[in-house]
C-alpha cells in the first residue's frame, strides 16, 4: 500500500564508502595523468607486490602508458582499470610528501618521482612495498617506528632570548648549516635501505638515518642548548652505523645524510667515549689536590 511516504536507501557500510572513495580517487588521478600526457600510448607490464600482511605474491598487470607519466600514474590507472582493491599510500604527488614510497625494480623511490620514460619497459616493472617495515597491505607497510623512535630524541630546546624583545641572534653561517637537514620529507626511503633495519630489523635499538639527520638538526642548531651524545651512543644505537652512504644515494632531497649528519655525529661521539687523550685530560681534571699539612 502506498503511503505516500519516501524510503531511504540503506547507508552504506563504511568499508563500501572507503572501496568507492578510492577507486574514484584513483579514477580522478588516471584522468589527470591523461590530460597531462602525451598522446601517443604503449603497453607495458607491471608486476606488483599483492596481499594482506606478511603473505602475498606479485602479480602481473598490463596498461597503456604514454609520455610524462610517472610509476605512480600507471598504478592508478590499474586501479581504475580493475585493481579497485590495489592498496597505495600517496598524497601530494609532487615528491614533497613522501607517502608514496616504495622499491621499483629493487630500489627505494618515490612513486610519484620515477618516470616510467628512466625504467627499462621492454620487462616487468616491478613494484614492491618497502622490505623494512612491516607490510599492511599491498604497497603499504607500518612506518609507525619511525615515529616512535623520533619521540626518543629530546627535543629543540634553545637557549635564553638574547635580547630584551625575545629575539636571539645568531650567525647566518650557523642557520645554513642545518638548513640542509630541514629539507628532510619523511618519506623513509633512507630507513628502508639502511641494512641494520631492514636486514637485521633493529628499530628499537636502531633510529636509523633519517632520525639522525633529525638529531643533527637539534644538535648542530646554534640556539639549541642539550647535549645528545650519550645518547646517541646508547638508546640510539649510532655505533650499528657502518656509513656505507646507502641512505645518501636514495635521498629524493639529496640531503648528504652520511657525511654532514651522521659522520660528525658519530665523531663527537668517539672524542668523547673512544679518545685516550679525551679521557686522560677527564682523569687529570677530576684528580683531587692532594691535602696540604
């Protein structure tokens, strides 16, 4: 019987919502990649790390890819071809972000960052989650440590204003040196190919490059007051470092992680723990005089 009354569609389930938020995210994204493209098209495969945490397998997908476009366009455009489920972690798409890290052909990059036009597409290109954390879901894996690890350095703490209106002064010299490391966009690509985390999995012992360069931020800041060496030596792990400059080589900011961070670092640490001359001069001024009659 008709009542005259409207019936309302049953809400969607949150994990529907979610499913068609991203394939029309994905849609949207492959759309602009097409307007911004070139015209001419050409297939080329994709075999691309699938599954659910610790198990899962590559599977191979094919696309039409054109001039312009980058690795991170083509996982779109599988999403919108049928892959709706194909889990990927992106943001600005513009490498300052760095959601979108992952290994392409067994290397640490963003995927927003490699054109397809440097890869070598007469073979798959292969797509993998980063191999030092933890894998969520297909190309997604749990960076949490990293942020766990941060909390563990104490923070910039500087020294008194050095005049009355709350100012400080400083040299311009001093401000560039750790200007450098400001450029840092967390996108952990520097984690994942540091081989104390990802082959021997010590990221409570271990903050890893990035959180170094974080540390030589705080310690080499000409108005920051604490002293991080101990530290460094012991709750940060900085002696697992061996600087084999992996980390320097995969830095999208091409930040000089292992020369202008970590080396100096690792030197104040040895002047004051490892030096002989260090700790005789320590011994020397913590004699006491003898007594006098």
């Amino acid at each position: 019987m008709d009542t005259g009354q409207s019936v309302r569609a049953p809400k969607a389930s949150s994990t529907e919502s979610l499913a068609r938020n991203v394939v029309e995210s994905g849609q949207r994204a492959a759309a602009r990649s097409n307007t911004s493209a070139g015209t001419e098209t050409r297939s080329a495969s994709f075999r691309i790390w699938r599954g659910a945490g610790p198990s899962g397998q590559l599977q191979d997908y094919s696309t039409k890819v054109s001039e312009g476009m980058v690795v991170l366009d083509a996982i779109h455009q599988i999403q919108a071809e049928g892959a709706t489920d194909l889990a990927v972690r992106w943001n600005c798409k513009a490498g300052k972000c760095g959601s979108c890290s992952a290994e392409i052909n067994g290397m640490p990059r963003l995927l927003c960052m490699t054109r397809l036009s440097e890869l070598d597409l007469a073979k798959p290109v292969i797509v993998e989650p980063m191999r030092a954390f933890p894998p969520v879901k297909d190309l997604v894996t749990d960076v949490s440590s990293n942020f766990r690890a941060k909390k563990r350095i104490r923070k910039f703490t500087p020294r008194p204003p050095d005049a009355p209106d709350g100012t400080w002064r400083m040299a311009q010299s001093d401000a560039d040196r750790v200007q450098e490391f400001r450029k840092c966009i967390e996108c952990f690509l520097c984690q994942d190919v540091c081989h104390v985390l990802r082959d021997h999995h010590l990221h409570e012992q271990f903050v890893g490059p990035r959180l170094l360069v974080h540390a030589a931020q705080l310690e080499m800041h000409p108005l920051d007051i604490l002293d991080r060496t101990d530290e460094l030596k012991e709750s940060h792990g900085i002696g697992y470092c061996n600087i084999t400059k992996c980390c320097t080589k995969v830095c999208p900011e091409n930040i000089t992680i292992t020369d202008n961070a970590i080396i100096p670092l690792k030197e104040r640490v040895v002047d004051r723990h490892y030096d002989p001359l260090g700790k005789l001069v320590k011994l020397l001024r913590g004699k006491k005089s003898a007594p006098t009659a």
